[in-house]
C-alpha cells in the first residue's frame, strides 16, 4: 500500500499542548460499530459503551525522563549533543537518537550534568546510535532520572518546553513500570472516577506491559508501507494476565484494548485461535489494512498522525476510507489531536468479525 493514502489534512491548531482537565472530560469519537457510525460523546461515557464481563486492557509502562542534553569535546571545541534513549540494551547501554548525529563520530564520548557519560559505540540511520553509559543499573537509572527531561513528543515540544505539569499530566493513571519514553496516550484519560464507573458496570481490567518507544514519532519516509521498518519494543505478558484476557473471552466478554500499544502486545502474544499466550520478547508488530486481528474486539486510543503507523493501524480495523471520513468529521468538530488530545472508541469492522 502506499503511504500517501493514509494522508489527511490537519489544521495546527488542533494539536493539544495540554490534556483536558478533568482527564476524563475529553470528548470521545465513537466508531462503529455499524459502517460509518460515528457518535459525539466524551471520555466519562465510556461505561455506557461497555458491559458486564467486557475486560478493558492497560499498558502500565512508566515514562522515564529520557531526553538527555549533554556535550561532546574535541580539544579545545565542543558541541551540545540531544540524546533521545528509545530502547535499553543491557543495564548500561541503550539504543538512542543523537542530534545532531553528524557531530559524534564512534568512540567519543558525551558528558551529562551529574558526572556520568555515554561512549558512542556505533552509528546507524536516521541519527540512531549504540551507547554505552559509565554508569550500570539503578545508578544509571538514578543519573537519568536527574539529569533527564519528559520526553513529550515533538509537535509539542516545538511550541512549548517540558515544565512541572508534564510530570504528572504526561504519565497514567496505571504507570507503574519504568522503561517508556513515551506515554500511552489513551491511557492519559483515566481517573479514579473512572474506574470507579467501570467497575460499577461490571467491566475488568488487566495490566500489562510494553516500553513505548521514540520510534513511535518517527515519520514514514517509505513510499509503501512494504519498505517500513518498525523499531522493536520490549512487551511483557505474564501467564496469569494471559489466563486472565483468555477467561475473560471465553465468558463471552470482549477485549477492549487501551491505546494502540495494547493492541500490538495482545496481537504479537495470540495465536492464530485467538488464545493470548505469556510473552516477554521484543516486538516489532506493524499492522495495516488486511490484518485479521486474533484478541483484540474493540480499541480506545487517541487520533493520530497523518500517514503514521498508528492511523494504518486504527485503518486495519475499520476501513481506511471510514477512517478518514471518522477523521474529517473530528476535524470539523474541532477535536483536539494527539498526545494531549481527544479519543476514539473503535468497533472492529464487520469483515473481522463482530464485536458486538
């Protein structure tokens, strides 16, 4: 397929620089789960689009404060270095982007507040590159919590800087295992009354885990998504979560993913059956249109960027077509987009099989 036909016209002004205060006064775009149903409604009504039995599945990553500033010295010049981390490696190397890239050569080193440094070990496309950190382990982790910044995601960091806010505003209401340098947004519109609400429905929850990579910002470059490479992401099922979704299922209650990075665990960990398997590998799961999904009924999540991995992937669920008709109609309700943005309820299409 190619990527231009997951393009779509966004006015700037719709990308959110703050969430919605109460989190769960976010407005929610229901799709489905009839052909081009869409239904107005915010975040709070979720229950009532929910039943006894239904499971709603959470990624409790923690979003570490990942973006580093440090300088690299050649005798008497220096260079200020951004280091994005996406993935750890080991307990004292990570996978990161550098800019500029063109100022590090393999070998030298980047200095960080706090007396701690990073050897470049190898360089790769796109500014990805190997480091190697003098500190190991929780002191590594203690010297980025430090010297570190809340990753926020680019369109927002280009109008405004991380500030006090961000801390909690950029975390979920489930975070609660560090390793992620970006959040899972859907995640974001949870409250305590929230929950609360649910689970006066009926509707369970079960929490598992994946390290939301910086890939997810990396634009498309590929004309067709054949030549697109995903970024790998580490994803952790245990066995008792799996029995829990697997249960949940055979009661006849349907599997709500929240957020997409829900989604691409509970696919990359079921079988063709639809049976959610323990896991705890990397993955690097990338899912269009014509994927037959095998776990996941209906999915929550945010709007997402034009010709992104994340808007095929929420076209793989319904049609793209609808998709950018569910989009259009969002932009000319003035929606907000994004991270900090508004939700999306989305039915799985008829020719998966219904979700109803």
């Amino acid at each position: 397929m190619r990527v231009s036909d997951f393009d779509f016209e966004l006015p700037e002004e719709l990308i959110a620089l703050r969430p919605a205060r109460p989190r769960d006064a976010a407005r929610l775009l229901v799709i489905g789960p009839a052909e081009n149903a869409l239904e107005d409604r915010t975040v709070s009504d979720l229950p009532s689009f929910l039943r006894a039995g239904d499971l709603l599945v959470f990624n409790d990553t923690k979003v570490i404060p990942a973006r580093l500033f440090g300088t690299r010295t050649r005798g008497e010049a220096s260079a200020r270095i951004e280091v994005m981390l996406h993935r750890r490696v080991s307990a004292d190397e990570w996978r990161a982007f550098l800019r500029p890239a063109k100022k590090l050569n393999t070998g030298e080193e980047i200095a960080f507040p706090g007396g701690f440094s990073a050897t470049v070990e190898e360089k790769a496309e796109g500014g990805e590159a190997g480091l190697r950190f003098s500190l190991s382990g929780p002191a590594l982790d203690a010297a980025i919590a430090s010297a570190g910044e809340m990753p926020l995601p680019p369109y927002i960091a280009r109008k405004r800087a991380p500030d006090d806010e961000d801390l909690a505003d950029y975390q979920t209401l489930h975070a609660a295992e560090p390793g992620a340098v970006a959040a899972p947004t859907a995640g974001l519109h949870f409250t305590p009354a929230l929950m609360a609400a649910l689970d006066a429905r009926g509707v369970s929850t079960v929490r598992l885990t994946l390290h939301v990579g910086a890939g997810t910002f990396l634009p498309v470059t590929a004309e067709d998504t054949d030549a697109h490479k995903m970024h790998a992401e580490w994803g952790e099922i245990s066995g008792a979560e799996a029995a829990t979704i697997n249960e949940a299922r055979a009661r006849g209650g349907r599997i709500v993913a929240v957020g997409t990075t829900s989604l691409r665990l509970l696919e990359s960990a079921a079988d063709a059956k639809g049976v959610v398997h323990p896991f705890a590998k990397e993955t690097d799961i990338f899912i269009t249109p014509g994927y037959r999904f095998r776990a996941t009924d209906i999915l929550m999540t945010n709007f997402h960027l034009p010709r992104s991995t994340l808007f095929m992937l929420v076209s793989a669920l319904r049609s793209t077509d609808e998709m950018k008709r569910a989009y259009a109609h969002a932009v000319a309700s003035k929606y907000r987009f994004y991270s900090y943005g508004d939700a999306t309820l989305i039915y799985r299409g008829l020719i998966y099989g219904s979700a109803e």
